[in-house]
C-alpha cells in the first residue's frame, strides 16, 4: 500500500491509484479536462499536471501512478502557470461563442477559465473552420469547438462498443469525428448521445427541440400534451441547484402546467402499460416454446431502449426476433394520446401534439422512425431531454424551488411504483418480474420489500433466477420452471453478454438491455456530468419513490384496467397489437 504526502496531507493507497484518485480520497480536487472516472486515463489534456519532489517535469496526474513516499504538490506557482497556459492555447483555437453556445455556465472549458483567472487569450492564431453536422435527428457536431479531450472517443469505443468517432489527421488539423471526415449519418451510430454526454464543451450536442415546443404551444389549433419519463423526476432538480437525487415529480408537474402545456401526463402510465404486454408476450413465448413446441425466440429482450434497438439491428440482426415487439413506452404513450385520449377530447390525432421529456437523447432518433405513426400520423411530436426541460422553464422565470407540488392528471398520469423503477438499470426487469410472477401463480412477489437486489446496483452485467411454484392451471406448464433472466446496462457489456448467448455459453428467458451507463438515470439528456456517486443518488430517490406509492405493481393500475376496459380490451389483442407493437429491420453497416 503506497504512502504518499500531497500537499501536506499523508495518504495510504491500493497499488496501481494515480495520483488524481490519491488526491480525491483526501479531498483535493485537481481540474481535469479529459479525464473519465472509470476508464482508461491518456493525460492528453495536461490540465491535470502537479509538482512531483524529484521529478524534472511536471506531470499528469491521472496517468502517474503513486509510489511510495511520493510528495506531491498541487498548487505551486509552476503548476498554476503551466495549467494557465495550457488553458489559455485551448482557448486561442476554441470557437468562443460562449454568450450564445448551448453549453454556457455548463461548460468545462469556460469553467476552467474563470477557476483560472483568465481574463484575455494572449496567444492569436489560426482556428479551426466551423463544420456543423446535423445530419443525425439526435445530435450536433461542430468541430470548431472540440477542445480534442477523446472522451467521446474514449465512450464510444471502450463503454458502448460502437466505434464512431476517432481521432483524424494529425498536428493542427487533427479533429475528432467519424473515419474519412464522413457526416454521423453515414456511419453506425446508435444515437445513444454518451458522447454529448461526456463532452466538456460545445463540440457534440442535442438536436433541440425546445423552439418546436414554443411553436406548437403557441398555436392555438394544437393541443399540447406532456409525458415526463421515470428518470426526469429524480434529476430535473439539478437543473435548479438542488441536491442530485432530489426528487420533484410534484414541483415537475406545477413548472410544466406554467409552462404553458394543456395536459401534463406521466410515461409512466404506459411504462405501466408496458409491462402488462410485455409480460403477456413472454407468457406467450414461453408457452410455445415449453408447451407447444414451436420454435420461437427466446431469451426475450427488453425494447425500450432505442439506442440498443439500432446497436441490435446493425450489430446482432440475428437477435433481431427475440426483441420484445412492444413499443418503448414514450411510443406507447404517443399511440395512445392521439386516439384514446384525441376520441375523450373529441379531437382528431393531428390535432393532438405530443412532448415527450426523456433522459434520452436517442429518443429523438426513435420519435421519427417510420414504425412510429400508427395512430395515423406521428406518435410522437417532440422530444425535450431533462437539460432542455430545464432550459424550458428557466426561459419562463419560473422559481422551480418554491413551486408547491401538484400531480399529472389522472387518466393517461396514474401509475404504480413499478413503472418509476423503469429509471434504473434493473427497473425494467424487477417491474415485470412482479406482474408475470404474481400472474403465473396468484401470489405475493417472493422478494424483500419487492425488490430483486442481485440484479440492482451499477455492475455492467448482472443476473438472477426464479423458480416457479405453485403455478395456476392455465400456466401449470411453468410448474418448477427455473426463469432465468440478466440485466445489461452499457452497450459494451451488452456485446459482451450477446457473444456468450451466441456460443452457447449463457442461456435465460428475459433480458433487460440499457445503452447507458445505470440505466435512464445516466441518460445522455440529463444534466451533466453524470458519475457513478450522481447515478447512485438518482437510484436511491427512484426506489424512494416507488417504495412510497400506494400502487406498486404495473397490474394493480386502475386506469391500465379502464384503458382496456374501454379502449384496447385486451393484451396481445388486435388494437394493442396494432397501436403498442412494433418490429424492426435490419441495418447494414455502413
């Protein structure tokens, strides 16, 4: 175990800790630009640099490894100058349109700066030309604001597994983007928006649609209804300075209603939706395959990620057939809002406008797919991530911390505790191991306070089993069946589970796959930057919240059983197979 000082502070680490990590376990932050927690540290950035006792050079702290009776000095005059000045060349090449750039007061570089005390740029030079890349429906590419930290790079290859972007060309004209300067839109890219997410400045961002929004609100002809997703409510607070994992579903529901929007519904009504026929679908499956022999596709896969969707139809076609043909929820909700809630209103579907607030910034890639118009026209109008939201209603004045509470209404806004957990990695699973569970044998969920721990918590690949007993007549069948299932979170370590299912290696019956890191709650639209201590709190409030409803089972939701009662009369029937389904191609890789 290494001893080292730092800045006069003894300090005992595991081998292998760089000195940034022995730095922050004693309270020192040391100001980085291209460090990632979690994956492989370059020092490209040299932000990071201290004063090593010993040593010729200054050096990158999260690159060196602590050593045993190091001394290290993390604010000498030497260090200040030379971050200083490393900062000061970023910023004689950096596109600095801060009074208009979407990532002003939350952007890194500019941050740094004023840490610094860098008030003028002394160095004056040739700057990249702006190239702008809007050619994808989720994100924005400008080149001409890209600080060149690879942690885009570092996301799109070593989490998500997808290959993007890399470095191009070399000196001056290095940039970062897709091979042979080629827009996103001719590559594979699954829209996920990791690498907007981690980006510390204005180089990769959302598409917005926060001017849509305003346009439809102001026409008097739409009506203007709102579905805010699991995630949003344990995030959107960090958007106003409250404390991350703060929950604000109540304060969310008054902002929006000021905002101007003329109903304001939940996602988690249909997420609620969801598991009734996504849990109805595995029954199915399940029986053909065990009672019928049939072949049919199994281990089913989750569909509510759109960004694993496209990763599964350009990478894994072949498992193209075991994916849930459910729609995600906020597709679900779309189709169900322009034609059971338009025929309640008395309103045709084009009269009807949908904002959908999502984590997600690949939701904006999935509301225009051409499966997604079922109701007749488009199910879903537009996509507000939670960072836009907050913009949104910062562009209103509104005071988000002293609003009172207030709730969605009732009819396409009521849910169960279930549906909340749809935030977080494992949520999804736990959501319809409750239904199908107490389905299959009409008896309470066999787990403490509901809740399924071995496949909770932030590791990438998890899994459990569940045997059944005592099962009903009409699913006898299932009688000490073993249902084994995983839960994937990071597209990376979805490839990874994919290629042992392939050799045989692994089997299960239901997979819940995420693209992003901790599930929804580390969606690329939430407020930045998201680490493993923010995605934790997150979590927690999302299990706050479902342990205090009432309702806590998808099946429990009084208005799922009126909107079948009135409307879709039965899972896997015609109109819910019609509305809610969905199947998906394959896509050659470009």
């Amino acid at each position: 175990m290494p001893k080292l000082t730092i800045d006069g502070i003894s300090v005992e680490v595991a081998p292998q800790t760089t000195i940034l990590e022995a730095a922050t376990q004693v309270g020192i932050r040391i100001p980085t630009l291209c460090y990632l927690e979690g994956l492989q540290a370059i020092g490209a950035c040299r932000v990071c640099v201290v004063e090593v006792a010993g040593a010729k050079a200054l050096m990158a702290s999260c690159v060196t490894p602590a050593e045993d009776g190091m001394v290290v000095q993390t604010n000498t005059k030497r260090v200040r100058d030379a971050r200083r000045t490393v900062v000061e060349l970023l910023l004689s090449e950096h596109d600095g349109d801060c009074q208009t750039c979407s990532r002003n007061n939350d952007c890194e570089l500019q941050s740094l700066a004023h840490e610094l005390g860098i008030e003028s740029v002394p160095y004056i030079g040739a700057r990249a030309r702006p190239v702008t890349d809007a050619t994808t429906p989720a994100l924005v590419r400008n080149n001409a604001k890209c600080v060149k930290c690879r942690r885009c790079v570092a996301v799109c290859n070593e989490v998500q597994g997808v290959g993007a972007l890399f470095p191009q060309s070399r000196g001056f004209d290095a940039h970062i983007g897709p091979a042979f300067t080629r827009p996103l839109a001719e590559v594979v890219c699954v829209q996920c928006g990791q690498c907007a997410a981690v980006c510390p400045v204005g180089a990769i961002s959302e598409a917005s649609h926060i001017d849509l929004v305003w346009q439809a609100l102001d026409d008097p002809s739409k009506t203007v209804v709102v579905q805010t997703a699991p995630a949003i409510r344990s995030a959107l607070g960090e958007c106003f300075g409250l404390p991350p994992g703060t929950l604000v579903t109540g304060k969310m529901a008054a902002a929006l209603r000021r905002v101007g929007f003329d109903h304001v519904f939940d996602t988690n009504f249909t997420a609620d939706l969801t598991i009734i026929e996504e849990g109805m679908e595995f029954l199915t499956r399940v029986k053909k395959a065990l009672v019928d022999k049939e072949p049919v596709a199994l281990p089913q896969f989750t569909s509510c990620c759109p960004a694993w969707i496209k990763f599964a139809e350009h990478f894994y076609p072949e498992f193209l057939p075991n994916i849930s043909s459910c729609k995600s929820p906020q597709q679900m909700f779309g189709a169900v809002a322009k034609t059971y809630f338009a025929q309640k209103e008395g309103k045709r579907p084009e009269e009807i406008f949908v904002v959908s607030v999502m984590p997600c910034i690949a939701k904006k890639f999935e509301m225009q797919r051409p499966e997604m118009d079922d109701s007749g026209v488009r199910d879903v109008d537009a996509v507000l991530t939670t960072r836009e939201l907050g913009s949104l209603i910062r562009q209103t004045g509104i005071d988000f911390a002293s609003l009172s509470d207030e709730q969605a209404e009732r009819l396409l806004g009521m849910s169960s505790g279930a549906a909340d957990i749809f935030a977080n990695t494992g949520g999804v699973m736990e959501a319809a191991l409750r239904t199908v569970y107490e389905a299959v044998t009409d008896r309470p969920f066999p787990f403490d306070n509901l809740h399924v721990h071995p496949i909770a918590g932030l590791e990438g690949i998890k899994e459990t089993s569940l045997t059944i007993r005592d099962a009903q007549p009409e699913w006898a069948f299932l009688e000490g069946v073993e249902v084994k299932v995983a839960v994937v979170h990071g597209l990376g370590n979805a490839r990874r589970l994919l290629e042992r299912i392939k050799t045989g290696e692994a089997k299960y019956h239901f997979i819940e796959i995420m693209a992003c890191p901790g599930g929804c709650i580390g969606g690329a639209g939430q407020p930045r930057l998201t680490t493993d201590e923010l995605r934790r709190k997150r979590i927690a409030a999302i299990y706050r919240e479902d342990e205090g409803k009432p309702l806590r089972r998808s099946h429990d939701n009084p208005k799922i059983k009126q909107i079948y009662g009135e409307f879709l009369q039965m899972p896997l029937g015609e109109k819910s197979h019609h509305l809610l389904h969905t199947k998906y191609s394959v896509r050659e890789p470009v």
